[in-house]
C-alpha cells in the first residue's frame, strides 16, 4: 500500500507494516483544517484586514486596557492562590491518611466536570451581600460579588484541579528513602521540605501555575455572573468582546481577540521558558 | 561508640518482625546482619537509626537510651541500597548537606563545609566529581558519594542497608574490598545489612544471624562457620547436607543402623545431622557408615557433586568428590562425615 | 532485596516510615486544605442542591417541565449526541495517525490538537461569527442559499465541536503513543487487515482511555457556556442551551428555576465524576499515563 522510495532521501515518513496512514492523517487534516483551521484563520485575517491605526486605536483603547489588566490580573492572582492552596491539598491527598480521602480526592476534579454557568450562578449567591459567606464576609468589611475579588474567587475555584492534579503524580513518586535520609543527615521537617523535595516539585508546579493561569485568563461562565461587569473596574475581556459583537463592532471584536491571544502566547511562552529552565536545574 | 539492642520487638500492625532481639555492638567493629528475606534485619538497621520505633525494648547509644532521641539527634550515618542521593544537588552539595542543615550555632562556615566534603570525596576515591550530579555517576560511584555523605556528619555508628545490592557483581566485590579498607582508615562503629552470606564472612568483624525475627548466632566468620549453633545457621552458611537420624546410647543410627558417629551429647529421640558435602572421607567396606546408592553425579567446577539415595527413604545427600576419584564411578558410595552436627527435633 | 514486611502495609508514607510532620504541622496542614476545598469547592455545589429545591418539589419539577426547559435539555442532548460521537471518531484517526506512525510535523499536528484547550471559549466562538456571520466572508453566500449557521442549532454543534475537541485526542494519543506499535504489527504479520488489526487488537487495548476522553468531552459538550453563548442568539426555545437556560432563569430572577436546572447539570458532574473515579481505579494504571489534563 506504501511505495517505499527507491533512494534514500528526504522521507516524509518511515515506511511501516501498518495501515492506515493515508486515510487516518487525511481525515485528521480535513477535520482539523474544517474545526481549527479555517475558523482561526477567519480570525487572523480578519485582524490583518485592520489597519494599523485602527488596530492600535482599539489597542489603546483604556476600556480594552483596563479590561486585559483585570483579566490578566486576576488570572495571575488567583493562579498564584492556587499554587499555594493547590501545593498543601495534593500534599494533605497523597501522604495522609484519613476517612474520605478518595471522595475529596475525587472531588478535586469537580471544577472540571461542572458546567461553568453552574459555578458563576453558584458561587454568585455564595458570595453576595446576602450569602452564606457573603453575610460574615460583609462583618469584616469584605465585599466579594460584584468586584474583582469575586473574579479571582471564581478563578481560583476553575484553576483548583490544575495545580493539584500536575502536583500529586510528582510528589507520589517522590522517594520515601529520600527523605529518610535527609532526616539522618540531621534536616529537620522543614529543611528536608525545602531543600530536598521543594526543587523536585517546582516543575510541575510551575506546569500546574500556566495551566491554571492560561485556563483563568480566557475564562467567562463561572466569572460574568459574580463580576459585577463594570467597564474598566471589573469588567473582564471576554465580556468586552461579546459587548463589541453585540454592537456589531466587529473588527473591534476581533482586535481585542487577537491582542488577547498575543498577550496569552507571549505569557504561555515566558512560562515555557521558566518551565524548561527549572527541569534542567531540578528535574 | 557501643550500641546495645535490649529485648526489643517490634511489631507492625499484627506483624512481628523482630521477637526479643538483644545485641552487643562493639565500639569501631564491623558487624554484619546476615539472614534471608524477612529475618528482620533491615528492621533492626532501621531501629537502631531511629527510622522506626521498637514496639518493646530501647536501644543505647554508650550509655544513652537513644529512644529519647529523634533521628536528627541520633548523629546515625545510614546509606541506602538505592543510594537517596539528592537528585538535585551536586556531588558536593549531596556530601556537604549534613553540615549545611546543622542549626546556627554549630553550623561550620561554607568554606569549611567544601573542605570536609573534599576531603571525604578523596577518600572515597571520587575526587573531581565535586560539580557532577548524581544522574551522570555510575552505580559504584554513587554508593561512594553516599558513604562519604554518611561519614560527613561524623556519625556515632555507620549503617548500611544492602549497600551493594544494587550494583553488578564485579563492582560489588570492589567495593567490598574498599569498604574494608575504609572502615579500618576510619574506625567507625558500623553495622550493615546483607542477604549475601560471602559478603558479610568476608567483611565483617562479626557476623549476626538472623531468621524470622530472631538472632540465630552472633559470632565471626570462623565461628558461624564452624561451629553454628542452631540447623538455621548450619544451613545457611556455607553448603551443608542434613539426614534425619535417630539418637541412641549416645549413638546415631539411620533405619536401625549406626553409622558409627557420637551423637554429640544430644538427648535420645529423633535429631537432624548435619554436614558439609566437602568434609567426608569414603570408605571402602561399611559398618558404621553412611551408604547410600548414587542417584546423580555432576561436574562442577574442580569437583565431582555426587547425590547419593540413603537407605531408600528417599532421602538425598550431596557429597563432594575430587574429579577424578575413582569411587565416583561406582553405583553404591559408602561415606563418614569427617565433621558434623547433630540438632534434636524440637517438636513442631 | 529489603525485607518485604516494611512496606506490606504502604498506603500512605505515614504508616510505612518514621519520617513525616510533627502531628500539630500534620493538623494544620490538614486544616488548611479541608478549609480551602470546603469554601470553594463543597459549599457551591451543595448550594446548588439546596437552592434548587428551596421552592420545593412542585417548583422543581414544574420549571423542568417548561416547554423552553424541555428544549433547552433537548437541545443539549443533540447537541452532545452529535459533537462527541464526532469527535471520537476524529480523536481515534487522529491518535492512530499521530501514535503509530512516524513522520514530519507530527509536532505540528499536536499542538494543533491542543489549540482549543489554550483559547478562551469566547474567542472560540468569535472565529464561527467571523467566519459566518453576516459581516463575513461566508455570510452572504449563506443568507443567498438560505442555509443558517450562525444563531441556530448548526452553529451551536460547530462551536461545541471545536471546544471539545482535544478531550478524546489527548487521553489517547498518549496512550497509544505508550503501546507502541507491536501488537498491530502482530496481527498484520499474521494476516489482518487494517479494519480487523483496529477492531480486534487496537480497540481492546485503548477502551478505558477511550471511555474517559469520552466522558471529558460529554461533560463538556454539555456544560459549555461560552462559545455557545457567542453563537447562539439566545432565542427561548430555539437556540438555549441548557447553561444559558440556567442564565435566562438566573438575569430574570428566577433563582430557584435557575439553580433547578443547574442542578441537573451538576447531577451530570457528579456522575462524571463517579465515573471517572471508577474508570481510575480499575483501570488506573492504563490512564495514568494520560493524565494531567
């Protein structure tokens, strides 16, 4: 079924036994290419059919600025939340024993299974001013729903699993003779956290911080609902581009889709770098 | 520094891995814990370093009870069979790290913690890799990185657990040598873990045996071998063949004839005797031997092992023969062990 | 070999070795991550259950029977029923293409795969609007042969389709990158054809990491809110969904209707959760090497 060249040469592929290739790869590209390509390529050339002036004015526009600072900022606070509270579940998961450990182990996983209109409509009552937690929240002055904090509380419940489930496979292969020997070297607790298992563990947190970051940026059901949706203070960028499609503001629609995506990418790609740098020194 | 187990037991869950264990560690001796899977000698190691806690019993360090004491206090060097090597850290920074973790006061200055771990570096034969890490070091190497991590800390006792079970057998026998060498250099008082009986006769000062929870014999190499105390023992060490006899008049008998041995001392009734293959002379004619009909003969090496039928019950012996030894030829092989044991059957 | 009873009873380090936190640090650390996953993930689904049956039974059941309840879940069911089929047969192609063969730009072909994962869902419903909305390059042809994508049922499929997509790919191509090629290579030599050497040898093999990509994209295809927020126009009765159903109910300020279909939806999660747990634990080894989502 595969001619295998005569010479050898540039080969597209290794010849193989199997069959198949042909009609899987072209079902894939044709797929792909109907699903993923040519939508995303609508949407670059729909941003290239901007002039630069254009592009830059909606660019620098303060309502399209402050709503990628409010997006990108609360995606990195309630990442960094993660990190912390993310790293102590998986440690509390895999190395203690209590009753119930595999039902909240189980659990973790809920933000991922639950539609997020679910979660925005839940933890909006949650948090409002007359909520479960809204109420002792308000005693301590706190105001949750309807401001930027209650953006960063919904992204925290969406990025939860992240952190966890890139952390607990590291830390169940970590070495119980390891730290025995830490301990007869004469580490207490602490020192053999920090110095011997913490550097083994930063790749994978850092894997777990950009897909938590990167899942918080593009976020929308779980956030309109407690945001508040106010242009400028808590309005974040998702939510301006649907407002640009409802005005049927299209190229400003696709401007802001398209800086938004640049901004994620040149992130993603700065975690990739610190991703790569910390496998090297720690892996 | 002495270390002495009293009466300690130790149970997991239901599981007793250690029955009544009792032992005198001298100061600066060489003594291995010898026995098969399960003996619980990994769990004695483990006690003695602090890693668990004896059910029963305490453990002194000279004339401290170290059960007062947590790991961290107990100053106990131990090297894994898997090296726990910091997989992060340097070559250096893996030697150095005991005296780096040290609290404030007693922690010596950076430059003399890379002094130290120099010096241990040399004297494991490993200097030069101060700046290589662990994944780039071979086996033998990293088992040296590990003694000399253990050493850094000037520990009270040296404890080892099947430090070359996981290295080839070349490197094992070198680094058996080495060990040797080291432990006279620097006399510390070190105990370590096999299930290799060759290694812990060729190394060790003393060698405890150990089945099931229980310390067979303590004693040297020449001790255990010669004059092991208990069937466990006889069997395990060295190549031995055991018969049931019976006890009588102070003789021994198989199918109601003697064989011509003293029994030793042991009481009428039922017993095992014990023998090593290599250690008997043949006999031409038989009143007062063992006779038996051979039922395999092998070339082995520089010897004949000849397994002879006795008296039909179905019991096999192994005797050794020189090569060429004309008897080995025949089909009937009469034999006295020139050394033996005889144990009683205890009931059960 | 150490002794085998040391780590006969091994379920956590705890039980097996002397070294762990002081029991004060092990509470607190306890404390800490009870507390955290209480408030954000027990207290809003138990909220859920509770808000939905805050008006009673009789409310409950009556919103569920709501003719644009009943289309809403009708149109999610159709919705999934179409994206996850197609996509299970484009993730096997695409994992069988990607695992079992080596060639240039498979690379490519990956990160492809993993595009709709790392854009917003929003953005991902932008693409079908400019791509057949009224201002775009399709549009007009469309609205000339009468065929509308957009704000109807085939747009809402589109954008679910694109969404879903990496779920059942990522679970397998892993996997099957893992099981290599001998047992299909086994089977050709001994005479299968490619039908058969998938049916018979492949299949079996890939079933759990298949089921589990499967349950992933059906929970998504269900639960998404964005990219079919964008697409969908919003129409009682015609083009909701069941999530924007649940953000009809909420913005008109029917609280217990909404959270009465929401419960449902959270229903589904917990199943997909249950389901999951079991596929783990039974066939856990075989979908660990895919895990990490």
């Amino acid at each position: 079924m595969t001619t295998v060249p005569a010479q050898a040469g540039w080969r597209f592929r290794k010849p193989s036994v199997i069959p198949g290739f042909g009609l899987t790869l072209g079902l894939s590209l044709a797929y792909l290419t109907l699903i993923i390509l040519i939508p995303l390529s609508g949407l670059a050339w729909r941003s290239a059919a901007l002039g630069w002036a254009d592009f830059w004015a909606i660019a620098t526009d303060p309502r399209t600025v402050n709503s990628l600072k409010i997006s990108f900022g609360t995606a990195l606070i309630a990442a960094i939340v993660n990190v912390i509270f993310g790293t102590i579940v998986a440690w509390v998961l895999v190395r203690y024993q209590f009753p119930g450990r595999r039902i909240i182990d189980a659990m973790v996983d809920l933000p991922f299974a639950l539609p997020t209109a679910v979660a925005g409509i839940a933890l909006t009552t949650l948090y409002a001013p007359n909520g479960w937690l809204g109420v002792p929240l308000s005693w301590l002055g706190i105001k949750v729903a309807y401001t930027p904090l209650g953006i960063i509380v919904a992204l925290v419940f969406i990025g939860l699993p992240f952190v966890v489930r890139t952390v607990q496979p590291i830390m169940e292969e970590i070495d119980q003779e390891v730290e025995e020997a830490a301990a007869t070297l004469g580490a207490s607790r602490f020192q053999t956290i920090t110095r011997v298992l913490a550097p083994g563990l930063t790749p994978a947190i850092l894997t777990g911080f950009a897909l938590a970051f990167a899942r918080g940026v593009g976020e929308y059901g779980s956030v309109i609902f407690i945001a508040g949706n106010l242009p400028n203070v808590s309005e974040i960028t998702p939510l301006l581009i649907i407002i640009r499609l409802e005005e049927f503001n299209y190229p400003a629609a696709t401007a802001i889709a398209a800086i938004m995506l640049l901004i994620s990418f040149a992130m993603l790609l700065v975690v990739n770098l610190l991703q790569t740098w910390s496998r090297k020194r720690y892996g | 520094m002495e270390v002495r187990v009293a009466n300690v037991r130790k149970e997991f869950d239901t599981f007793a891995a250690l029955h009544d264990v009792s032992l005198d560690i001298r100061s600066g001796e060489l003594i291995a814990l010898l026995g098969p899977s399960g003996s619980g000698k990994t769990t004695l190691l483990r006690l003695i370093a602090g890693l668990e806690q004896p059910t029963v019993g305490k453990i002194f360090f000279g004339e401290d009870d170290a059960s007062e004491r947590t790991i961290r206090e107990r100053n106990v060097g131990f090297v894994f069979q898997h090296y726990a090597l910091f997989r992060h850290m340097t070559v250096a920074d893996n030697v150095g790290f005991g005296l780096k973790v040290r609290p404030g006061a007693t922690r010596p200055p950076a430059s003399e913690i890379r002094r130290r771990a120099s010096e241990l570096l040399d004297l494991v034969q490993l200097s030069g890799l101060e700046k290589r890490y662990p994944a780039q070091l071979s086996g033998g190497q990293r088992q040296r990185v590990a003694l000399a991590r253990a050493m850094a800390i000037e520990p009270k006792v040296l404890l080892l657990d099947e430090p070359f079970g996981a290295l080839d057998a070349q490197v094992r026998r070198e680094l058996r040598r080495w060990l040797r060498e080291i432990h006279d250099a620097t006399g510390h008082t070190t105990v370590f873990v096999t299930h290799d009986q060759e290694e812990a006769l060729e190394l060790a000062d003393r060698v405890v045996v150990m089945s099931q929870g229980k310390i067979e014999q303590v004693g040297t190499a020449d001790e255990v071998y010669d004059t092991p105390n208990s069937p466990f023992v006889y069997g395990f060490i060295g190549e031995s063949s055991s018969l049931p006899v019976k006890v009588e008049d102070d003789q021994l008998w198989i199918a109601d004839r003697s064989i011509g041995l003293s029994a030793q001392g042991a009481p009428s009734g039922k017993a095992t005797l014990f023998f090593r293959p290599h250690d008997v002379e043949l006999l031409d004619g038989c009143s007062g031997c063992i006779a038996g009909t051979v039922a395999a003969s092998r070339r082995v090496a520089g010897t004949r092992r000849v397994e002879l039928e006795i008296g039909g019950h179905r019991q096999r012996v192994e005797i050794e023969l020189p090569v060429d030894h004309p008897a080995a030829q025949k089909s009937r092989l009469a034999f006295r062990p020139r050394r033996w044991k005889v144990f009683p059957d205890t009931a059960g | 070999m150490a002794d085998p009873v040391l780590f006969a009873a091994d379920n956590a380090h705890e039980s097996a070795s002397g070294v762990t936190e002081a029991r004060p640090a092990r509470y607190a650390l306890m404390a800490v991550a009870f507390v955290f996953l209480g408030i954000f993930l027990v207290l809003p689904l138990v909220l859920v259950f509770i808000q939905a049956s805050s008006k009673g039974l009789d409310f409950f059941l009556s919103t569920l029977a709501e003719p644009d309840t009943v289309s809403a879940i009708r149109l999610t069911l159709l919705v999934a029923v179409i994206a996850v089929p197609l996509n299970l047969v484009f993730g096997v192609c695409m994992a069988w293409a990607i695992a079992k063969f080596e060639f240039k730009g498979k690379a490519f072909l990956t990160t492809l795969v993993d595009l709709p994962f790392s854009v917003s869902p929003v953005i991902s419903g932008l693409v079908y609007v400019l791509l057949f909305g009224a201002q775009s390059l399709l549009g007009p042809w469309l609205k000339a042969h009468g065929i509308t994508i957009l704000f109807a049922v085939p747009g809402i499929v589109l954008a679910t389709v694109f969404v879903t997509f990496p779920f059942v790919a990522r679970e397998l191509i892993p996997l099957m990158q893992e099981q290599g090629t001998k047992d299909e290579e086994a089977a050709i030599s001994l005479g299968a054809n490619g039908w058969q050497t998938f049916w018979y040898v492949t299949l079996p093999n890939i079933k759990w990491g298949l089921l589990y990509g499967v349950l992933l994209c059906n929970a998504r295809a269900m639960g998404e809110f964005g990219a079919v927020s964008v697409v969908s126009g919003h129409i009682r009765g015609q083009t909701n969904t069941m999530p924007l159903h649940v953000e009809i109910l909420y913005n008109d300020y029917n609280a217990a209707g909404a959270f009465a279909v929401a419960s449902l939806l959270a229903g589904l999660a917990l199943v997909t959760l249950a389901l999951k747990t079991v596929l783990e634990m039974r066939y856990g080894a075989e979908i660990a090497a895919t895990r990490g989502h």
